[in-house]
C-alpha cells in the first residue's frame, strides 16, 4: 500500500493514528516485497503476521502463504482488516499478542505445515515480543523481524562490542540472527524518529552450545549483565550462592582472569560457566 491508499483507509474508517500502539505504517512497496521475498513465503507456509496495522505487509504476504493468522491490538482497525481479507485462509485475531496463547491458536487454524512470523514490530514491546517467541520456538520456524536500528544491532553483536548484552546472547544462543534490510523514516508514516532494521532468525535445530538447565541459563545471564560496569565477579556475587570461593575455582577451571567483564565471554564461555555453576549449586542441594 503507498500513502494515498493508507491515507484513504484511514479516512474512510475515521481511525485515528495510535503512536502509544507504535503504529507506523509501511508505505514503501519495495520495502514490503523485499521482506517477503527474503522470508523465502511459499504457499507451503504458514505465516504469523504480529500488529497488521492497515495491512501494506498483510497484502503482500497473504499472496504468497498458505494461511495467516494475524494479531492486532487496536480495535479501530479490525473492521477494515476483516473486510480487506475476508478469506477462509486468513484469521484475523483481535488480542494482545502478548496475552496469546499461541499453541492454541495454532492448533486451531493451522494445519501442520511450518510457521514463519513476520511482523514490522511495535517496537515499544520488541524485547517481549522475541523473548516470547523465544519461549514458543518450537511452534515457529523462521523470524523476520523489523525492529529499531539500534535494537538489531544489540541483538546481531559480537563479544567485546559495545552494544553485546544479555539479549544478544540469549537470540545468539537459540537462532542464527541476520540483519538483512535496513530501512530509513521515510519509508513509513508516520515517519519514526529512527532508522529501522529488518532481522531474519532460523532457531537451530542442534544448538552449538547447550546450558544443562535453560531457566538457570536465562537468568544467569541477566546476572552477569546486570551492571554494566561491574567485572563479572561483581555480578556474580550478587547471588549469594556464588561464594568467592566457588567463584575463584570455576574461574581457573575456565582459564578465566579475576578482572574479566561479561561482555568479553563469547556464548560458549557463558554457556561453560553457567554450567559450571549449575552443577555447583545443584550439587550443594
Ligand atoms: N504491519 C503494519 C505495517 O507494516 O504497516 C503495521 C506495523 S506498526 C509498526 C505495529 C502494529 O502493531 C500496529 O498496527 C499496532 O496497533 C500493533 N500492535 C501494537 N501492540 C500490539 C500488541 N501488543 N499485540 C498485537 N498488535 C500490536
């Protein structure tokens, strides 16, 4: 859809532009083919759509899957969508997509052919949006994801970078993350007041990595990257289970120096570690 026919939409249903919702709409034609062309859509996926908004990327899609199911938030835009796409193949769900209970969903209206999500994210809901889709990884094949900039940036970097975090490691950890399509304000409107990135993310089927218990490793890593400025010993006293003692012996067993910041561990590191005082504590119990 370009702005004339956004525009005429939002005329004809009196919608009013929600800016709490994130709501900037794509308007750049080449944008929309590129980030279905790149998902690899055939008509032997199902795809997720997350906030269709007006739906400039739901028409797109819609051509290429096998079924869609889309979850929009904003009740002014339902009646437009229902009747855009009033088709038996698409499912337009009128929640939250972070109240859904996907597995339900899915089971209802899909059948078993795999699920890619494509979303132009909101992006005031980025992180729980993917830790979500983290969770659900094993419903869901394939991410592309547009995101801020600097979002894509914290998620796709490397160890001793600046923006390397506990997002980056936990996305690292799952899935492959590629930055594939940049995209600058105008190609939206309204127009943000940043640039926006487009993400594609296959989970790994064999993880190279593996943490002996996943809910420990999730937040280990928020321990280690709590403070940013600390040395990773400083975090990790934090939890009083990790004495200095402990500390000091999984250290040396991991060749690790005493004044060592998080941010310099590769995913392998913290998955050694976090092993490391997995079996620690659970062996203390
Ligand atoms: N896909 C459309 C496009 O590319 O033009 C709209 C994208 S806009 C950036 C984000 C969309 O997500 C909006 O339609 C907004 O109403 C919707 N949205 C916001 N929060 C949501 C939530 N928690 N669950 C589902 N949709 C949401």
């Amino acid at each position: 859809m370009n702005l004339k026919e956004i525009k005429e939409v939002i005329n004809t249903y009196q919608l009013s532009i929600k800016k709490h919702y994130g709501q900037n709409f794509l308007i750049d034609q080449n944008v929309v083919g590129k980030i279905c062309e790149l998902s690899n859509i055939t008509k032997d996926i199902n795809v997720i759509e997350i906030g269709p908004g007006i739906g400039s990327l739901t028409d797109e899609i819609v051509k290429r899957c096998n079924k869609l199911m889309c979850y929009e938030i904003d009740s002014q835009l339902i009646n437009h969508l229902n009747k855009r796409f009033n088709s038996d193949n698409v499912l337009i769900i009128e929640q939250d997509f972070l109240k859904s209970d996907l597995k339900k969903d899915i089971d209802a209206f899909f059948d078993d052919k795999d699920i890619y999500v494509i979303s132009n994210l909101p992006y005031y809901i980025t992180s729980s949006i993917i830790l979500k889709l983290i969770d659900n990884r094993y419903l869901v094949k394939q991410l592309t994801l547009m995101m801020q900039k600097e979002v894509a940036d914290r998620i796709c970097s490397k160890p001793s970078t600046k923006d390397y975090n506990s997002l980056s490691v936990l996305v690292q950890y799952y899935s492959n993350p590629k930055q594939i399509i940049q995209v600058p304000p105008s190609c939206f409107y309204p127009s943000p007041d940043v640039n926006s990135t487009v993400v594609k993310f296959e989970f790994y089927e064999t993880k190279p990595f593996t943490a002996i218990n996943e809910d420990f490793f999730k937040s280990f890593i928020i321990l280690i990257f709590h403070q940013k400025r600390k040395t990773l010993v400083n975090n990790l006293k934090q939890d009083k289970r990790f004495t200095i003692d402990i500390i000091k012996t999984i250290f040396n067993k991991n060749n690790l120096v005493e004044n060592v910041r998080s941010e310099q561990l590769t995913i392998e590191q913290i998955v050694n570690l976090c092993n490391d005082f997995y079996e620690v504590i659970t062996n203390a119990n």
